[in-house]
C-alpha cells in the first residue's frame, strides 16, 4: 500500500472500520528501530503507516498515560471509561462484537429478551443485501448508545472537575503517540500487514457482490 497516497480521511475510515481485537505488537518490535524522516512526504507516509500498524499499541499508551492522570480524581476514571466506549462505538467491528457478546450473555438468563436484542433484518434491494445499513447494539440503533454514554459522560466530568487534567494527560499520550509513530521506521512486517489488510477490505467488497 502506497501510504503517501492515503489521506486522513481514509485513514480514520480504515480505523472505524478494522478489528481492533488484534492484540499489540511486541514490545521489543515497538521501540526496536528509530530513524529521522528525510522528507515531509516520507514521514507523512510512515505517520499513517504506523498509525495504522501500531494502533492497539497507542490505544494501550494513551490509556496508560490517561490512568496516571486519573489517579487523584477516580470519578474522572469511569467518566472516561465511558467517554471512550462511546467512542469505540463507532468502529463497526467493536460495537458488532459488543452486540453479539452481551446478547449471548442475557440469553443464558433470559432467551425471551436475548430474542428482542437481535439486529432487524437487513434490507433486499433486487435480490442483493443493501450495502447501507445502519449499525444496531443489542437491538438498537447505535447511535442511542453513542448519545447515552456521552451524557452520562459529561455529567460525571462536570461533576468531577478533572477535565483539566485529563486533557493534560491525553495531550501527553497523543504527543508521545504521534513523536513514536514519526520516527518508528517501518519494517517489512508492517509493510506486508497492510498489503493483507487492503486484500481482505478487497476480497470483502468483492464478496458482497
């Protein structure tokens, strides 16, 4: 994949839309090579590149990062617990995967109600699954969930009065981010990781055909 051709936009769609479940890269792989970009357009490739190849292990510094901040306002800890399930929400194969394990989780108790959780059918158009469909979590649209934690959310930050801090904590962890990412040199692994991930996203699109 030709990173300097991708744009951020693509980017951000391509984090929505892959499986976060993976689990993080090595430690000695993560802080194995560094070297100084020669020029803006290689480090905006191995920006992207990195971003993309490293992601859990970012989403694993920031929260440590975030953790340390939290420490001396623990009320602040569970608004941005939710905070960040209603932003994970919106990746696609998180809030599928949330759905599918609390559903299987009621139906050991309550099958009745597991029943009413499921996602509604998706729509046939000339024979063919729509392609535009809209996301469900537990038999709701998932935007419900989006909207209700985020409330919640920012009840309990106004409350706790830890937001400060917070945003100092998550400036640190996206700096140390985006410095790891700018001059991390991408190894042939990472380079092959994305050509498999850009020959599912294919194969994919081509099966729904």
């Amino acid at each position: 994949m030709d990173w300097s051709n991708v744009t951020a936009e693509d980017l951000v769609d391509a984090l929505r839309e892959v499986d976060w479940s993976s689990p993080p890269r090595p430690v000695s792989e993560f802080f194995s090579r560094f070297t100084f970009p020669r020029s803006y357009a290689k480090w905006s490739s191995r920006l992207k590149c990195n971003l993309y190849y490293y992601r859990t292990n970012y989403f694993i510094l920031i929260i440590f990062i975030l953790g340390l901040g939290f420490l001396r306002r623990p009320v602040s800890l569970l608004a941005a617990f939710l905070t960040a399930l209603s932003i994970a929400f919106l990746n696609d194969s998180f809030a599928g995967t949330f759905s599918e394990k609390v559903t299987r989780t009621v139906r050991q108790f309550s099958p009745h109600l597991a029943a009413k959780m499921r996602p509604p059918l998706t729509p046939v158009i000339r024979g063919r699954p729509s392609a535009k469909r809209t996301i469900h979590i537990c038999g709701r649209p998932r935007w419900v969930f989006v909207l209700l934690f985020s409330s919640v959310s920012f009840i309990l930050w106004f409350v706790s009065a830890g937001l400060l801090t917070v945003l100092w904590a998550l400036a640190i962890g996206l700096l140390a981010t985006v410095l790891h990412a700018s001059f991390r040199t991408p190894n042939l692994k990472a380079r092959l990781n994305t050509f498999r991930e850009e020959f599912r996203a294919v194969w994919r699109n081509y099966s729904e055909l």
